[in-house]
C-alpha cells in the first residue's frame, strides 16, 4: 500500500502543523510513501543548508535575510563577485586573504545563528522529527521546483503529470491520495458540489507532532506488523476504485431505495471489509507506550481522524486550485492534455484527515510531564 502527499506550491495554504501530522499519519499505515517537496524540504532544511558549498550558503542568505545581509556585507552582487574573482586569483594579496578569512568566520556564526532560528520554527511543527523514518525503503521524494512547478529538468518532476497520474511518475498505479479534511469543512466553499462521494473513519491517533524523532522510529517499527491485514484490505479498495469498479454515485435514488446498496459497491467494501480491518491495529496504537503517553501531556488535546473516502478527480484537482497547490502554468498543462475531459470524471482513493484543534498540532516540547518522560527512559531507541 502506497500513499502520496502533494505539498510543493509556494503559497499553499495547508496549515503547516497539519502537514508534518499527515506526513506521520502515512508512514504509520503505509507500506511505502511517496511525497513532494515543501515538506521534505523542511525535515531536511538544516542538514541541506550545512551542506550547500560557501557560495551558495552566501546565496541563500541574501535571499532570505536581503535587509540584514545588505546592511552588514552590502549587495549580494558586490559580495559573490569579490569570492568569484578571490578564486580565480593565482597568488592572491595576503591582506585579501586575511580579509576573506575574516569574513568567512563572521558569516559562518550569522548563518549558523539563522539555519538554528529556521530549524527552531520548523521543530514547532513536527518537520525534523520525520528525518530518521523518511528512509529510502519506506519513502520516495517527488523534487517538484515551487517557484516554477512545469519545470521538468532533472531532478524536478512537472506538477501536472503527477496530477494526471502519469505511468512514469507513478509505475505501480495510482497511490492512496492523502488530503487534509479540515480545510473541506472549515471552507464554505467546498460544497455539496465538490465534496467526496464519501467518507468513512477507520483509525485516529493523538498528537503525534509531540514524538521525537526516536520515538516516531520505534512507534512505527512496533506498530508495522500490525498494519499487514488493514494495508491488504486498503490496498483492494483503493485498487477497485482504481479499476473503475461501482460507487453508491452511480444509483440513483430510486435504485438505493428498491435495491439497496449493491454488494460490489466501492463503499460497502471499505465498510465490510477496510474497518473491521482496523480493529486490531487501533488497539495496538492504543495500548504502545509511546501511543499511550501523547494522552498524559497537559493540555494536548488535539486528535487526528483518519478516513477513507472516493471523490471524482475533477473535485481532487478543484480542491488544490481553492488551495493554491496547483499553479496556473500547471493547470494550463492539465486542461489542455488531451486526456483531460476522460481524467476528470475518474475517481479517485483518497485518506482525509479530520485534525481537530489544530492549532494543537503544534509541538510545545516543554509541556511533557514526568510520565512521558519515565516512557522515553525506559525504551531503548539506539
């Protein structure tokens, strides 16, 4: 079972606690993840950053602190040309030497200072804890370039072939989309019009945000052979959706009301078979120590549904424009496919997640009382 998380747009506006959650929330019941770049990006930004070479260090600093730069080295023109041309001297002036090494010393304290300040903000919302299970074996990046998604000189892949699906982008079939519920219901415009065909919770978790990266590693390796028998029953339902099998969509009223829902329909498989299916995984995650300790820490109350649910791919794609996940050049490149008007009455498997109290989402390392911390003593996470 496979699933897929689309984050890579410069002014997405999924909250950014609820992305790291969902994140989490797909490694904990997948077998393999895949997932573009905005969040990937953010679990790796220091370890990135540290190792970019000098110039391009000096690059992302103007860049990002343009005003502070400015004021305490000049222009980023002024500063690249005095390295660009240092290095192509021979037998440079020993007072330039001198001069470089200095400010080579200086600039590395602001810039440690500011790659912490960013790791700090970003630790606030769960993105470093995901580094050491975001693996090669269990997750697969998709290098979408945000400030220009069509872009599809390696290593980056063009936005729209992921939202058409494409064989290339996606050689074992379409994954299980993952899409954040609370911006369907807390947006009025997402109406009857454009909502899943429907939606079913089958699992739910606590704040997983608050784990460590060591304790989201040992959670996840305790927890996987537990998920065998409900990744299998996912992975059927979201196959015949895939196939083009029947949904309750397709009856109409006076159908459901003589014949009754059909057996071979979409959503009485995932109610017969998917939830049941759940059972014995919630129990386990319900009763592991590192679970079970997210509910002993003061004032945590948020909690993340997870559900399964059908939706037209047209309403998939609406979605992620009302987002701004799908920039116009991209949607340009969709519509004017020639697969496009066959693409859009397709459906499509996706995992909602209902987070409640989001803002809650976000981690408050200090908050942990001595219980979860006589939990993490007690494991041993090496």
């Amino acid at each position: 079972m496979t699933s897929f998380i689309y984050t890579a747009a410069p002014h997405n506006s999924i909250n950014m606690a609820s992305d790291a959650a969902a994140i989490k929330v797909a490694l904990l019941l997948s077998d393999k993840l895949v997932v573009t770049s905005n969040a990937v990006n953010h679990t790796f930004m220091v370890a990135n950053l540290f190792n970019m070479p000098f110039e391009a260090q000096l690059d992302f600093y103007f860049q990002k602190y343009p005003t502070e730069a400015a004021n305490g080295f000049g222009s980023a023109e002024e500063v690249l040309g005095m390295f660009k041309a240092f290095k192509k001297m021979k037998h440079p002036p020993t007072k330039m030497i001198v001069l470089v090494k200095k400010f080579k010393a200086t600039f590395k304290d602001l810039f440690e200072d500011s790659v912490k300040e960013m790791d700090n903000h970003m630790s606030k919302f769960g993105f470093p804890q995901l580094g050491r299970v975001l693996i090669p074996a269990k997750a697969r990046h998709l290098e979408v370039w945000v400030e220009n998604p069509e872009d599809g000189k390696p290593p980056f892949v063009p936005a729209s072939k992921i939202f058409r699906f494409d064989s290339e982008i996606f050689p074992e079939g379409i994954p299980l989309w993952v899409m954040h519920f609370e911006a369907f219901v807390k947006n009025q415009w997402w109406n009857s019009r454009h909502k899943p065909i429907y939606l079913e919770k089958i699992f739910s978790f606590d704040n997983l945000n608050l784990l460590t990266a060591e304790e989201l590693f040992v959670a996840n390796q305790n927890l996987e052979p537990t998920m065998k028998q409900l990744r299998e029953q996912i992975d059927l339902w979201r196959q015949r959706i895939a196939d083009g099998q029947p949904s309750e969509v397709n009856q109409n009223f006076l159908q459901k009301i003589l014949n009754g829902p059909p057996s071979n329909d979409n959503h009485q498989f995932l109610l017969k078979n998917v939830v049941p299916a759940a059972a014995q995984p919630q129990q386990a995650t319900n009763e592991n120590p590192i679970m079970a300790a997210l509910k002993k820490i003061e004032g945590q109350t948020g909690t993340i549904n997870v559900m399964l649910g059908e939706i037209y791919v047209a309403d998939l794609w609406a979605f992620y424009r009302q987002h701004h996940s799908i920039e116009d050049n991209t949607w340009e490149a969709i519509t004017s496919h020639s697969q496009y008007a066959e693409l859009s009455k397709q459906k499509i498997a996706i995992m909602a997640l209902e987070i409640t109290k989001a803002d809650e989402l976000v981690s408050k390392p200090n908050a942990a009382t001595e219980e979860v911390v006589s939990v993490r003593k007690s494991l041993d996470i090496d």
